[in-house]
C-alpha cells in the first residue's frame, strides 16, 4: 500500500459478518490488529473533542472497551466500563434494553461510579439501533452525568428512531465519510469484496 494514505484508509481493513443473524455486521479486529490503522483510528476519534471539556471516558462493554481505553488514554483521562449483567461484584443501577439482534438485554453500572456533575465522553464502535447507547446515557445521567459527546467508528443513518433522537440530542462523531455512509446504511462496505472473493490485502500489516 502507498506511503500516501486516505485519512479513513482504516476502515477497509474492517471484515464482513460471515456468521449471520445475531452477529455485528462488520468485524474491526484487523483494523486494531494494525499499529498504524489503530493509532489513526484513535487520533481522528478524539480530533473533535477538547480535553479540558472531559473528565472521564467511557467505554460500553465490550466492543467499546477497546476504543474508549485507548482514547482516554490519549486523553489523559480516566476510563469507565458499562458491563453487561451480572459482570460487576458491587452495588449497580441497571438499564433494559433492545439489542440490535431484537432480544432484550441490561446493562449495568456501578452506583459510585463518578460524582454528579462529571462530564463523560462515550465511546463505542458503532450505533446501530441506538438501543445499547440510549441504555448507556440513561444510566450515565442517572448518576448525574453529563454527556458532552459519542465517538464511535460509524452510526447508520438516521432510519432509526431513537437513533435520530441520540444524534439530535447529543454531539455525536463517527469516522466515515460523507461519500461511504450508504455503505454503512447498507451494512456492506465495498471493501467488502475483498474477504469474500479472497483478495483482502495483508500487505497492510507490512
């Protein structure tokens, strides 16, 4: 691959759901297994934000853990987990809500997570349904929190209800381009083709 990158050239390191229904419909595990394709991940995840407007990161379990730990790192923040039931050994407040796969689920937090006033930056992969981040902000603010952004990889249009009611509502950030976001509305990148016909590039990890 060039030396000379597009700024989202990560996101075609990411692969298709290959398992069906139930599963995500993309999978980012190369895109974090590349040193460069993580570290530009994070960089343009954190561009939007001014750290002296941040005290905590937060990051949904799990697939938020990856990204919200390496952004509060970057940060210099510390960084919070939102577990799924049953993970945490402490006292919580817990949250239903609607997976994107349609079964209902909870969340958990625990009750002396951050003082009232906190101000929280949320960071996950994506927003899908919205059900899982809507989860996450009643109990955040439950606590007193304050949601000053949501940094995610990419977030489907706004075909969804609560979805379009997140992104009005709250400062919300993805990575993808204007010109990529039908893919994303689609569930299927074009650099897609790549996995399925054998072709995806390795040379990525040079």
């Amino acid at each position: 691959m060039s030396e000379k990158r597009d700024k989202h050239w990560y996101l075609s390191l990411m692969a298709p759901n290959q398992k069906g229904p139930g599963f995500a419909w993309l999978d980012p595990s190369r895109l974090y297994a590349n040193q460069k394709a993580f570290r530009d991940c994070v960089t343009h995840l954190i561009q939007p934000y001014d750290p002296n407007e941040i005290d905590l990161v937060v990051g949904i379990d799990g697939a938020g853990f990856i990204l919200g730990a390496s952004v509060a790192t970057r940060l210099n923040k510390g960084f919070l987990t939102i577990r799924k039931e049953h993970c945490l050994c402490v006292k919580t407040f817990s949250e239903k809500y609607q997976h994107h796969s349609g079964g209902e689920k909870v969340l958990e937090i625990r009750q002396d997570a951050f003082p009232e006033g906190t101000r929280l930056l949320i960071v996950d992969q994506w927003i899908e349904t919205g059900g899982t981040m809507q989860a996450s902000i009643n109990l955040l603010e439950r606590l007193g929190g304050k949601v000053q952004g949501i940094a995610v990889i990419a977030i489907e249009s706004n075909t969804h209800k609560l979805t379009k009611e997140i992104t009005e509502k709250y400062k919300c950030t993805h990575l993808v381009p204007s010109e990529m976001q039908p893919e994303v509305d689609k569930q299927y990148f074009e650099s897609f083709k790549k996995f399925e016909e054998g072709k995806a590039d390795f040379a990525y990890f040079k």
